[in-house]
C-alpha cells in the first residue's frame, strides 16, 4: 500500500540495533509531483531527510495509523518537553526550587508555578519533598524547567505530594505499559488491593496501600512483572490474592 509503512511493517515485532536505517523513495502522482506520507517517529526514531535512522536497541512498535517507535528497557532518562515525572526536591536557591528528576542535570522549578501561588501566598514546599511536574523546557542547550500547573493555571493532579507511600525505580519501557490507556497490569494489580500509584514518565513510581505491608507487596510485583509474560503474571497475581505466596 504506502512505500513507507510497507518498510516499517516488516520489522515490526522485530528487534532493531543503533544504525539501523530505512530507507524509502517518494512515489510521484499522475501529474509528476511527489506524494508525501506522514509518519511519526517516537523515541528511539530519527528522521534525517529520506531515512530514517534506530538510535535505540530495542523492538519495534506500531500504533495505529502511523505512529513508530523503539520499545527498550532504558534505565537512564533524558528529558523530554510535554513529559510529566517525579522529581525530588533538592534546593531552595532564591524564587527557584531545584529538582532531581533523574536526568543528566537538575530541573528549575519557580515558587510561580503552582495552582494559586503568588508572591504573598508561596507554596509549602520543603527541601526532600516529591513533585509531580511537567517539563516546559527541555533540550541540550538549556536546563531543563518544570510546572505544576496545566495551560488553563490549574494544578490537576500536578505539585507536591507523597505523604507516607513508596517511591521506587522501574525501566522506562515498564513505565510506558503502566501508563497505557486500560493497563493490564494496573487493572490485575486491583483485583488484589486498593492503592494509589504514580507513575512519572523518568522511570520513577510511588505506591501507597493501606498497610506498609500492602505497599512493600504491591512494590515488589510491579517490579518482578516487568520480565514476565501475562499468564506469568496473572498465575503470580492470583497465588498472592489467596495468599500462597
């Protein structure tokens, strides 16, 4: 059908190596000019004119109608603008608060970008405190910047939380199944107990159940899941839910 999808959808499933390329010709229409087909390149994808190019090891994945991307097990985070993570507050240094979001460098957080923060009413925050945030700015050339505030001035869901609760580290592509719309593994992880989850898309988690023993339980099967299969995991899940385990 398309020249383009037609050389990605052979690979599909397949795993893929750093400086792996495809390439493709653009076919022309019936009045000579050249027919464009868009693509989106997700992480682990670089477009570089008429190629493109695998700059992560991993599998290839597809989402319907044009979407591809490099599903990996990365560890190490590099920030991305729109990404919403975990961070930890490390400083106070002025107006400016900064927060380790796992990444090369540190991110700036501004007493301004909470919901309803003003100059007389400054948000609570205290060095070693856990912020869900959104990156404004991220690139090579400039420290990363975070909010806590949506376009509209609104918190939704974003700033200072973490009373009580777990927080842990998980690979990226663990992340990204966690936070997929209608998520298996969150939706087994209910049937067992009722708890909170925050999942930040740099690789950090925190879970809060009703006990502390619920909690440490939750933690150590969402990390032992990551390698399993769906019946592996549903056969683990269900020895827990009667206790066998």
């Amino acid at each position: 059908m398309d020249t383009i999808h037609a050389c990605f959808k052979e690979k599909i499933g397949e795993v893929l190596l750093p400086g792996d390329v495809f390439s493709f010709s653009f076919p022309e229409s019936g009045d000579g000019s050249i027919k464009t087909e868009k693509v989106i390149c997700g992480p682990g994808l670089r477009r570089n004119g008429e190629e493109v190019q695998v700059c992560k090891s991993g599998i290839l994945r597809h989402k319907q109608p044009n979407m591809y991307w490099i599903d990996s097990q990365q560890r190490r985070y590099v920030p991305a603008k729109g990404e919403s993570v975990i961070g930890i507050v490390t400083a106070k240094s002025g107006d400016i608060f900064k927060v380790d979001v796992g990444g090369s460098e540190q991110a700036s957080l501004s007493y301004l970008a909470f919901e309803g923060a003003t100059k007389r009413n400054r948000p609570n925050v205290q060095v070693g405190d856990l912020v869900y945030g959104q990156f404004t700015i991220a690139n090579k050339d400039m420290e990363p910047e975070l909010v806590c505030i949506d376009s509209c001035g609104r918190a939704n869901g974003m700033g200072v939380f973490g009373a009580d609760g777990l927080l842990f580290k998980v690979s990226l592509g663990l992340v990204r199944r966690l936070l997929a719309p209608q998520s298996e593994i969150v939706k087994d992880l209910e049937k067992i107990f009722p708890f909170e989850l925050v999942v930040g898309m740099n690789g950090r988690v925190w879970v809060k159940a009703k006990t502390v023993q619920q909690t440490l339980i939750v933690t150590n099967l969402l990390e032992t899941c990551e390698n399993m299969t769906s019946q592996q995991r549903q056969t683990l899940f269900k020895k827990v839910a009667e206790g066998s385990l």
